[in-house]
C-alpha cells in the first residue's frame, strides 16, 4: 500500500499506479477542487480499482489510515512538505502507519544548505514562489510552520528527527530543481 501526501490533482499516485501494476495508491488533500480533478483522472486512466483519493488533511493520516486500517510501505511526499503547516506532525502521523520497513521518499526543491548573496537564478526564482504563493497559502492553512518553497536539507533532517525518524538521507540524485530524501522507519 503507497500512501501519496498532498497529492494534489493525482498525477504523482497514477504515474505510481501505473508504473507498478500491484500497488494500491491511496493519495490525500486537503483542496477538495485538486481531489476532484484527481478523482476524474484517475477513472479517465482505468485506475479506479487501485487509486483513491480522499479530501484530508496529511497530518490527519493516522486516524484515516486507523479508520480504516490501513498500513503503508511505501510514502511519498512530492513537491507538497514545505507547503504544509505541521510538517512534524505530518512526517510523525506518516511514520506512525508505515509498516516497521516503510520508507517516505520526499520530493522538494533543490536549494542550498544555507541563504548566500550569490544565490543561484533558480533559489532565487524559489524565493519569489515563497513570497507570492506558499508562504500565504501554508499560513492560511497553519500558523504553526510557514517554511516556504526555499526548503533547506538541514530543515528535512530536522523535521525527520522530531518526527521520530533514525534514518535520515539524502539521495544522490542530481537536478537542478528537486533534491530527494529517504526516511526509513
């Protein structure tokens, strides 16, 4: 079972679905319009059977995956933690339903370790995201964390710890726009 968090209109769980044939994809949103749109492309592919999607909040995880016991291996997090207002909670409730080998595989912008003056054009266009999009849409949502599109490795590693992860890494997987992490239960 992979659980995709903040799915949004779904294409990340249909690529899944339909790169492993034997996988069940349960994705979550919180903008019912995005699993709306998800929900229509999903049936649009023939997926149905394999892909759900439900309107819910990541962090809320734990007591949809309770209600209706469900364990996860597999997690993805894409382009979607350094939206999310608790993203502690939402890392600790997704460690909480993965099975004792579930891994999270994270998804997120490739920024720099720390905010220089040489700033390359592609942090910087990540910064003008921050300003116009995520930092209002993550505050309207959660005033508990407004990290912004500029989501730094030592942020991750420390969301990772608090949210009870020992195994935090950083995957060896070059591009000049996402960078990758792997945690493991």
């Amino acid at each position: 079972m992979v659980l995709d968090a903040g799915c949004g209109t779904g294409w990340s769980s249909i690529s899944i679905a339909e790169a492993f044939p034997n996988a069940e994809v349960i994705g979550v949103d919180l903008d019912a319009a995005s699993i709306a749109d998800a929900r229509a492309n999903v049936t649009e592919r023939g997926l149905e059977d394999r892909v759900h999607f439900e309107v819910a909040n990541a962090n809320g995880i734990a007591e949809l995956a309770d209600r209706r016991r469900l364990s996860f291996d597999f997690a993805l997090i894409f382009e979607a933690l350094h939206d999310m207002g608790d993203p502690v909670g939402v890392l600790a409730g997704i460690r909480e339903v993965l099975t004792s080998d579930g891994v999270i595989l994270i998804g997120d912008e490739n920024s720099g370790e720390e905010f220089t003056e040489g700033a390359g054009d592609v942090e910087r266009l990540q910064y003008a995201f921050s300003v116009l999009h995520c930092l209002p849409a993550t505050m309207a949502e959660s005033s508990e964390t407004a990290n912004g599109t500029v989501l730094r490795p030592s942020t991750v590693r420390k969301w990772a710890a608090a949210a009870g992860f020992e195994s935090f890494t950083e995957l060896p997987i070059e591009h000049d726009f996402w960078r990758f992490y792997r945690l493991d239960r």
